[in-house]
C-alpha cells in the first residue's frame, strides 16, 4: 500500500503562538498532530516533544528490527500495536520527565493524534489520547474515527443533551486525558480497513471545533485529492469560522 500525504499547522487569528505541532514521516508511514497545552511557550515544547519522540522512537525501531521499548508488550495485541502505544507512551514519558526537570514546563501537556499505515495490508493503526481527532473519508462520507477525551464529550454521553444544552455546557475545553498529565497513561487504539482511495485526516480541535462534519467533508470532496490543497481549504475555512484556535491537520490518502 502506497500513501501520500500533506499537513500544516495555522496560528489562528486569535493566538499569538502556536502550541500545534505535526508529523509527517512517511518512510515509517507515521503521522500526528499534537495540540500543546499549558500556557506560555510550554504547550508549543509539550507538543514538538511529543512529535519528535515518536519520530525518533519509530526511526529507531524501523531500522533495527531486534531493537526493543521499554515498556511491556501487550500479549494481546499484535506487533504493530503495541510498537503505537509503546511509542505514545514514551512521549508522555518524555514530557513528564521535561516538566518536573524544569520549573517553567510545570503542567504542560499534549494531545496527540497519531496513524500508522501498514506498508503489507490495506489497514491503518489510530492511537489517540486527548480531544484531537481522526476522521475517515471515503466515497464523499466522512466519519469520526476517536472519540474525544473531555468532559464535553463525556456530558453528551452520559445525559444525552439537547443542541442547547450542549452549547451552554459550560466547560467544552476541558479534556480528561492527554500526554503529561500522569505516569499512567491510558492510549486508545483502533484499527481501521482503508479501501483504495480513502483519506484519513488528522486534526486538532482548532479545525474540528469550528468547522462541522458536514463543511469539512465538502472541502474534502471540492479538493478532488489534491491533498495540499484540502489542507490549505481546512484551515482557511477554520480562520473564516473565527480562527480562535491554532488549526493543524495532516491528510493522507492511501494507494494500492
């Protein structure tokens, strides 16, 4: 299976820096985004930390299949699964070790976003931890692959509110996960069959946030593939919603 792929990342027109950050290693067939929290400059290292880790981490064991994590393997789950979340894992490992070695990062943290595409199967891995999301489009439909990590999210599961109530929910960017908060961290995983053509999006909540399902997939249909191009039209369309957040997507398409 062959991919292509195109990302960016957008200040916003409310921000005076950004806290986002994105990958796009696609000789390990690895992509994220990372949307940093913490205030200051810490949520923009929270974030790059969480992206170069799973650079690195992925790198490292791409080219040396003996090389081993340092966390225990899921009997499970597969090979590939466990390489994700152990990957996941030691970002979050990393930003709680820079956090606590330096007082200025005190309480940063990430989410992050992140697929790995097998180069053998017609299938992709999402681990996800935090409100940024990924998104399945297929045929001119796009569906919600991961489901948010935030109070949002858990108000709507459990009382099954109203438009009204959902918009007068008084605390929408609380999340209850994300890299750097514990030790302990919790990775959601899933698989995902792709068909020749789909397009998987990753993207922070500075898109999903302020742009609906329903534009998005139109950008995506408008675009005709043209990956660069849907990218620039996501984010544009975030900006012309108020753009009151970073906005960073990465897009991919896969190949036969």
């Amino acid at each position: 299976m062959r991919l292509t792929a195109a990302g960016d990342s957008h200040v916003g027109l409310r921000r005076a820096h950004n806290e986002d950050a994105f990958l796009l290693l696609l000789e390990e067939r690895l992509l994220c985004v990372a949307d940093g929290m913490g205030g200051h400059a810490s949520g923009e290292v929270a974030a790059r930390v969480a992206v170069e880790e799973m650079a690195e981490f992925f790198s490292l064991t791409g080219r040396d299949e003996e090389a081993t994590w340092p966390f225990p393997e899921d009997p499970r789950r597969g090979e590939h699964e466990n390489r994700l979340i152990a990957g996941v894992k030691l970002a979050n490992q990393r930003i709680r070790q820079r956090a606590r070695a330096d007082e200025r990062l005190r309480g940063m943290g990430t989410t992050l976003v992140t697929a790995w595409f097998s180069d053998r199967a017609p299938e992709a891995l999402v681990a996800h931890v935090g409100d940024s999301r990924a998104y399945l489009y297929r045929r001119g439909v796009l569906a919600q692959l991961t489901e948010d990590h935030s109070l949002l999210n858990d108000f709507i599961r459990v009382h099954r509110p109203s438009a009204a109530e959902i918009d007068a929910f008084p605390h929408k960017n609380v999340i209850v996960r994300a890299l750097g908060m514990r030790d302990d961290l919790e990775v959601d995983l899933l698989r995902v069959p792709l068909e020749e053509g789909d397009e998987v999006l990753l993207c922070c909540d500075g898109l999903s946030g302020m742009v609906p399902d329903a534009r998005i997939a139109e950008i995506l249909r408008g675009a005709r593939a043209d990956l660069p191009r849907a990218v620039q039209g996501l984010i544009a369309a975030a900006n012309e919603a108020g753009g009151i957040d970073n906005i960073t997507c990465v897009l991919a398409q896969v190949h036969r």
